[in-house]
C-alpha cells in the first residue's frame, strides 16, 4: 500500500481561532495564551516547546509564550474536526514552521520508517 502525505496549512488568523477554540473547550485553558498570534517559531527538537507572539487582547505588550508542541497539535487538529476539515485518527502528525504560517503534516504508511525524516512533534 503507498504512503499517504497530506498538509494543511495555517495562517496565524486561523491559528488564533483555534487556539480560542480550544481554549472554549476548557481543555488545558490555562497553557494556552488570548489574543492575536503574531509569531510562531516552531524549534527543529520535538521536545522543545512551540514559540508564540501574542498580543493580548487588553491591548498591553506583546509577549513570547512556551505552548507544548502537543497542545498546539490538539488546537489544530481538534479546530479542524469542529470545521468539518477530515483529519485520520491514526497517522502521524508533525508541525512544521513556513515562514509565518503553521503546517500541519499527516503521514499514514503501513511500512515501517518509510516517511521517517520527519521529526514528529504533536
């Protein structure tokens, strides 16, 4: 069977609503800051966490805020869900930085280490 490569990717508007999204879930709410995403920086280390530029929605300073790869994962990949975006359950999913925008990989293969110069983060 032939691997699987899909990407989606996200502007900083459409990663801002899923960080609300998610945050209106309750789920890790704490994490994850409010406001406008002006900057992300995505480290090439998996463990590393996820660099986002806020300006917060009081209008005071931008500020830079850690989020977990694996919660800025489940944003986007829950986001998607609620719009109606297909997303696999199974599948790896990577996070990759293109300039300002955020992409979303899906990989789905049944051999072993086919699709493996990917650094999976979320």
């Amino acid at each position: 069977m032939p691997a699987e490569l899909r990407q989606i990717i996200f502007s900083r508007d459409e990663i801002t609503r899923a960080v609300a999204w998610y945050r209106g879930t309750g789920d890790t709410a704490g994490v994850l800051p409010m406001g406008d995403i002006l900057q992300v920086r995505i480290d090439h280390d998996p463990s590393a966490p996820i660099h986002l530029k806020v300006l917060p929605e009081d209008g005071s300073a931008t500020r830079m805020v850690a989020v977990p790869a694996t919660v800025l994962g489940a944003c986007l990949v829950g986001w998607c869900r609620d719009q109606g975006i297909p997303i696999p359950l199974k599948g790896r999913k990577t996070l990759l930085a293109m300039g300002d925008n955020v992409i979303l990989s899906l990989s789905l293969d049944t051999r072993e280490n086919a699709l493996a110069e990917f650094v999976e983060v979320a």
